[in-house]
C-alpha cells in the first residue's frame, strides 16, 4: 500500500510498531508505534498519557513528510 | 532425565458395556463418558461421536487434539492442568497410540479453530485424518464469548484434556507393546564422543500473543504471554508440560497432541549422539511489540551462545507478525554465530505471488517451508458432520467467510465448501510432520 | 492437431548475421532453422514462422510487435514458442517482447527459452516460461527438447510441475508440494542443519527474495499549506461494518466521513482486524487510527487541510497484488481531491 502511494508520487508516513517488517516492505519513511493492537495509545495508562504519546508521534509524521530523504529512515520519538 | 512412553496401538475405538482397552480395542461406555465429561458444570450439551481413517466425514470446528495418555505412578499428565504441578519429562507415560481426543464445538467456532476430512480429497491436509478421533462435541455456557470471533474455548478444551487422560487410564497397570526410551545426560556432562559433535538446541516460538489470558499456549499451566524464554529439557515438552491455546489460525496450530509427539524433537533425538550433540530445547514465545520480540530474541542467543550451541533449529508457531519473532531469532543466533534452520509454513498469498514472511532477512539463509496458509481448497460434500458446518463460514474461522463476491460463501447449499488452508485443523504441521514443502512455479 | 507459431530472428532464419539485424517483420508458412527441431518433437504443427531483426525489434518495438500481430491476426493458433535465444541479449529481450506481447492480445501460451545470463531473463521471467537454456545454439537440441515436452503437456492437457521439475526459471510463484519422498518438515530440518553445521552445500526451500524498493516522493514544501490524508490497514470501520472488510486476506477497503467529527468514537467505530486483541481499538478507536491527534494539529495550523475521508483495510494475509489494486483505487480518490501527503498507519 505504502509503496503504490509513494510510487504515485505522494510522500507518505508509515506509523507502524514492526520496524522490520516495514523496512522489508520497503516503506522509505518510519515512525514507530508502541504495540499492535494500540499503536497510539497504551490502555494501561491514563488517557492524558495515551493523548501525549499519540499527539507526539504524529506530530513526528507530520514532520517527516517535509523531510527530504535519501534512502528509508526510520524516525527517533520521545514519548 | 529419561522418559519412558508405553505405546498401545489402537486398532479400533468402540462403545460399550465398559470403557476398557483389550488386544488393540478401545472400548468406552458412552453414557458414562459423557457423565464425567459434565462433571463441570460449564459443559451443558455434549455428545461422543467416534470418527475413522476413510470415512467420508468432515469435522469442524475443531478446537484441541490430545493423545489419550496416563501415568501409572499417579502424576497428572498435564501438570498444573489435570492436576497437581509436578516436574514432567521422567519416569513413565502410558500412551493409547493411533487415535486423538478432540474438542468440537457442537455449534460455534472461533478464529483459531479448524476441519478435519476424514476421507477423500481434503484427509491429505492434515495428518488428524489419519487418526481414530474420539470427538466430544460439546456447548457450553460460556455465554461472553459465544459471538466472538476470538473465544478461549477453555471448557471445551480442558475437556479433551481430561478425557484424554480418562481413557488413558484404561492402560494405567498394563504392559505396553513397545516402549519408546527418550534420555539425556545433562548438558555438562556427556561422554567425549557426544560432546565431540557439534551441539544443537531446537528453538521452540509456541503462540503467546494474546494479552487478555485464557487465549495462548501454557506452559506448566502458565499463560505463556507472561513468560520470557528459557531453557527446557524435550521430555518436559513430549511428556505434557505444554498444552495449546485457542488464538493462532488453525493451519499453523500446534495442538496438544503436536507437543506430546514432537517430530523435530524425536529427529534431534534420532541424531543424538550420531551427527549432534542435542543439548535441550530453548522454550521461547511469541509477542505483539517489536521491544518484546527483540527481548526475546537476545533471551534465546544468549542462552544457545552460553550452552555452547553451534547449531539451532528455530519454529514457530504462526505466521504474520510472528514471522517478524522468527526473523529476529534465526538473525540473532546468526549473529552470535550459531547456526541455524528455520521451519515454517509461509503466507505466500491466494495467488502465491506475495511475499511469503511479513520479514526477511538474507541471514535466514536455511529455511524449511511447510505450507502456504492462504492456499484455496476446493472440497465436495460430505456424508457425514460432526459439529457443525456453517461455524466454517458464519463464526470467523480464519480460514472461511460468510461472503465474497467472486468465491461465494465458504459453506454452499450443497454442502461443499471452499477455504483456505489457514482452516484446516493444524494443517501446515509445522511441528515436523509436514510432508509439503513449497514450490515455485 | 493443434497449431503453433514459432518466432525466431533474422540469424537463425538464415538472413544473415548483424549485418542484417535490421530485418523487418515477415511472416512465413511452415517451420524455419530450429522450428525444424521443434516440429519433430512437438504434438502441434509449427504452421508458421515468425522472422524479425534483433535491432529491428529493439530500436522499434512498439512498430515491430504492432506488425507481427497483425499477421496473427487471422492465424490460429494453440501455443506460442520464440527462441531459444541462448546468451544474445537482444534476441532474449525480442523474444521475451513478442511473447508478452502474443499472450495479451491472444491469450495463448506463450514459451521461450534463455541462458541464465541473458537480460531478458530477469525482464520476462515473472510473465512467461521461460526456460533455462544454454550459452549458445550448440544447445540448441537439449533446449528444445526442454520446451517441447513442457509444451506438449499443455497441449495434451496435462498437469505442469514446478520450475525445477520442469527446467523453468522461477517466476514467483509458489504453491504447495507434498513430496514425493514423504520427508516430513522435521527430517528435512534436521538434514538442512547438519549439512550446513558440516559446510556442506544446501538448499533453501524458501530463498529470500530480493527486495523492491521505491524512490522517495519529493517532499512537501509547506505542511501548512499541505492536504492529508490519513489510512490504516487497523481494520477500523463503523461498527456495522458496511463494505463487509473481511478480518483477514482482505479484499476490499472503505472510506469513511471524518469531516464532521473531532475524533472516532468507541461505539460508532471498532476493528474488524483478525489477528489482534481488539479491546484497546474498540475502546479508543483512535489509538489505530489517530483522527483527533489529527484535527488537533489542523486547528493549531500545523498543516493546510485533512482530506475529509480516512481509509481502512486490513493488512493481514492481503496478496500484494490485491494490496496494491486498492492502493490504486484509492490513490484515484486522493488525486481527485488533490491531496498531497498521507499518513498511514499499521498494526
């Protein structure tokens, strides 16, 4: 999907928790998530800490789009 | 450690006037079978229905196969299951050997559950086809997750357990026609001509990735999804320490009855002390989150780096995201510089074009292939169900559907069906008994 | 008896070497140079012969193909072999052209043949047969005689086997073998690793392929001036699930109305996905598919516009090829709306 997007000529971000499965896919830009079944938001934690994380790893998404890269990178979050 | 399994080949499976066994036949006294199969009290129907090599029967959904098995000094079978949690993997196990308990829903299936052909076409796609199934078909009251496509199925699932080992006890004080010897000296300290070939351990991925508890594979009676890897002797896993979970699409299951008999581990075994030195069994898991699956993975190199390994075989029990668990795993023993081989089915697509593991990595350079998950299988009616047909296409059984606009629904009017192999009851028999391999054409 | 038509180039028609590599199309009747060989062991007759100059095809493809199916136009025929092409680039490329070519418009099988070296191998293994073949025509009999007994199979109606069996490259396609030999999974680990713990030779049954990457977008000047559109292949959809997106090897996607609404409410959307815990998403929908995250940022002014649909499939045993018919239908959707980035996230 990523990759038809890209060849498209539509830059894309991928948030996704299995790096190496994105990197076999051949996605060019990562951020990564913090499980499977919630990427953005562990429900053993306060909404308020779910909110902080999901609105910070997509404000890294966000950015990455600008980013001009030469080959896949994979994005350092904070929270 | 040395475990002695008495075999006691099962000719036919009868009902009668008592449950015995006598020259090969398994005779059982149904009506009190069934009263000990409602012994709990969350099993509210159940029905015994006996199913031979040949028969034009279909089976779905199948939940659980446990070979029927007893201890004659008392010990539980699967410990910490059965009964009390004692040490498994020494002493003796009776085994009732040719047939397999299994757990079927009366109505409704789950995800993880699976068909079985016992004749025709569809008996090659799994090996249970072989078998004489004592099936118990059963409801239950567990009323939370009758619609949901992911259930644990634990009623229906303990019961097989314990009736398997309820028709085990039929050989607990008689003689087995053949024993079969499983020993090894501890690791440390074998004889120089064993320690002189190169040592092998076999890594075992069993399905854990369900946080909710109930859903993944146990260890001792332990939920694996809270259990990090760590180091095992075979017998433990051949004589009932493990038992299967209700969570992985049923092709790249491994039932109870895949532990008890473990072909990887009995061909380590073959070659012990021949080509290898086989040092143990490296229990690891499977997981959701990449940190846990890396966790895991230096857990295993470790462990291997510091036995000694040369070589590892890795296994895992599922496709998709695990296969990321496997990849990383043959990746970090490769690192350490152990070598290894992988067995696997693959997920190669309907069209078998697709990528067949969701990673890949050049350092996975051995790999067995036992399946391809998302094969379609085109099979005609049967005379005869157990269970219930339509739990196939109605209840999100991972390898039917209820709709699709080229296919049609899983489950005609006629009674054929067409699904993936993803639904066939342990169907890619990754734990070694897998006579298929994968091709390019 | 069924018919086939056999292309070949100007050398082996006998025309000349490079000196006529110029040659154009012709069409001839009968069997010409190594259809003669071909003929003797095929179950069709070879009715005609296709003729064409290397340079010919190569420097005027488009010209060159046009030609030589207009005299097939009115041919009928049941198979279609070129070559052997041997080592010769261009020739292999030709053949391989005019193959893909035939089985597009007619629909018919289409075989050719080539050394491992030629080009044409890694352009035209994943559409055709193509056969293994040798360096030069001094193999021209073996080669042949590989081709023939294939194509007599599909002639015959017979069953095909797989690429080794039959002495074809790979084309990518894999599908499941019970072996001959019965070796079970487990033996054959265990023979795997003792060969490769002993620096013996050993083969693989799933060969890592090589892996197809994509040029980076250019990427987007001024986010605040920048339309975006979010997908997930979470599985997330009204809880009626409308499209009916299977939980697994999905095949079908849907795009739902974010315009109106601030975040994905618990109740109104779930996951249909099959291979996780859905308790978190069904709970909190937006830990998959982050739409307040998303109109937070708009509002603050972040980037420009949010395209007022996400999307949603589910990634688990999806085929590539369908993976990337629905990125291509949705990409369609996307330009018509003139967005210019997407965020995409997975499970």
């Amino acid at each position: 999907m990523v990759k038809e997007i890209e060849r498209a000529g539509i830059p894309v971000v991928l948030l996704c928790n299995l790096i190496p499965v994105a990197t076999t896919v051949g996605a060019n830009k990562i951020v990564p998530t913090i499980s499977i079944p919630y990427p953005l938001g562990d429900p053993g934690t306060s909404w308020e800490t779910q909110w902080k994380l999901r609105y910070h790893r997509v404000g890294v998404a966000l950015d990455a789009l600008t980013d001009d890269i030469e080959e896949q990178k994979v994005y350092k979050v904070k929270i | 450690m040395k475990l002695e399994i008495g075999n006691f080949l099962i000719k036919d499976v009868i009902f009668g006037e008592k449950t015995m066994f006598n020259n090969g036949i398994l005779t059982i006294n149904k009506e009190e079978a069934i009263a000990f199969i409602k012994e709990d009290e969350h099993i509210t129907d159940v029905d015994i229905v006996i199913a031979k090599p040949g028969e034009n029967t279909r089976i779905v959904p199948v939940k659980e196969a446990v070979e029927p098995r007893i201890r004659p000094d008392g010990r539980a079978v699967f410990p910490g299951v059965t009964g009390d949690i004692e040490m498994a993997g020494s002493g003796r196990v009776h085994a009732l050997k040719g047939c397999s308990v299994l757990g079927v829903g009366m109505h409704y299936g789950s995800f993880g559950d699976g068909l079985i052909d016992m004749g025709g076409e569809g008996a090659k796609y799994t090996l249970f086809s072989q078998l004489i199934n004592i099936c118990i078909v059963a409801d239950t009251d567990e009323e939370f997750e009758r619609f949901e496509q992911q259930k644990k199925n634990t009623a229906i699932r303990m019961a097989s357990h314990k009736f398997a080992e309820y028709l085990g006890a039929t050989v607990k004080d008689k003689e087995p026609e053949e024993v079969e010897v499983f020993e090894l000296d501890p690791v440390i300290k074998r004889t120089e001509e064993v320690n002189k070939l190169p040592s092998v351990v076999l890594v075992m991925q069993p399905q854990s990735q369900m946080e909710a508890l109930g859903y993944n594979d146990e260890v001792y009676g332990w939920d694996m999804n809270k259990y990090v890897p760590s180091f095992m002797n075979p017998n433990e896993v051949l004589d009932g320490a493990l038992i299967s979970g209700s969570f992985m699409p049923c092709s790249s299951k491994w039932s109870t009855y895949d532990f008890q008999n473990f072909p990887t581990i009995k061909e380590l075994y073959k070659e012990h002390g021949k080509s290898i030195n086989f040092l143990g069994v490296i229990m690891s898991n499977l997981n959701v989150a990449l940190e846990q699956k890396k966790r895991s993975a230096i857990f295993v190199a470790q462990m291997a780096k510091s036995l000694g390994a040369d070589g590892a075989i890795v296994t895992e029990e599922g496709y998709g995201n695990p296969d990321a668990d496997y990849i990383l795993c043959l990746a970090a023993l490769e690192d350490v510089g152990v070598k290894t081989v992988g067995i696997s089915n693959e997920c190669t697509g309907r069209d078998g074009a697709s990528q067949p593991l969701v990673t890949l990595d050049v350092k996975a350079n051995a790999l067995v292939s036992t399946g391809n998950v998302s094969q379609l299988i085109e099979l005609s009616p049967a005379d005869k169900v157990i269970g219930e047909l339509q739990a196939l296409a109605r209840d999100g059984l991972s390898g039917g559907w209820s709709y699709d606009e080229i296919l049609g629904p899983s489950v005609r009017e006629d009674g054929s069906i067409i699904m993936e192999n993803n639904a066939m009851f342990c169907g890619d028999m990754i734990a070694g008994w897998s006579p298929k391999t994968m091709k390019e054409f | 008896m069924k018919k086939a038509i056999h292309y070949i180039n100007q050398f082996f028609a006998g025309i000349g070497g490079e000196d006529t590599a110029d040659y154009k199309p012709e069409i001839r009747e009968g069997a010409i140079g190594p259809a003669l060989a071909l003929s003797s062991m095929l179950n069709a007759e070879i009715t005609h012969t296709v003729i064409c100059g290397d340079n010919y095809m190569g420097s005027n493809t488009d010209e060159a193909i046009k030609e030589i199916l207009s005299f097939l136009e009115d041919k009928e025929f049941d198979i279609f072999i070129a070559g052997p092409a041997f080592q010769a680039g261009r020739y292999g490329v030709a053949c391989g052209n005019i193959c893909k070519a035939v089985k597009e418009r007619f629909n018919v099988p289409v075989l050719t043949s080539m050394n491992e070296e030629n080009p044409g191998v890694e352009m035209f293994k994943k559409d055709m047969y193509v056969f293994k073949g040798g360096k030069s025509a001094a193999k021209l009999k073996d080669d042949v005689k590989v081709i023939a007994s294939f194509a007599n199979k599909i002639l015959n109606g017979e069953k095909t086997g797989s690429a080794d069996k039959e002495g074809f490259f790979p084309r990518g396609i894999r599908a499941q073998v019970w072996l001959e030999s019965g070796k079970t999974g487990a033996e054959r680990g265990v023979e795997m690793l003792i060969k490769k713990l002993n620096g013996l030779p050993f083969e693989s049954e799933l060969p890592i392929p090589k892996q197809d990457r994509v040029p980076v977008a250019t990427p987007i000047a001024d986010l605040s001036k920048a339309k975006i559109a979010i997908m997930t292949t979470g599985g997330i959809v009204p809880v009626n699930n409308p499209d009916r997106i299977q939980s697994a090897s999905a095949t079908r996607w849907g795009r739902y109305d974010i315009s109106n609404v601030d975040k994905l409410e618990s109740g109104v959307y779930k996951t249909i996905h099959a291979g996780f815990d859905p308790a978190a998403a069904d709970a909190d929908p937006n830990v998959i598919m982050p739409v307040d995250a998303m109109k937070t940022y708009l509002k603050e002014g972040k980037f420009g516009a949010l395209h007022d649909y996400f999307y949603s499939t589910v990634g688990t045993g999806t085929t590539q090829a369908e993976a990337m018919r629905m990125a291509k239908e949705i990409i369609i959707k996307l330009e018509e709306d003139k967005v210019d980035a997407v965020i995409m996230t997975s499970t």
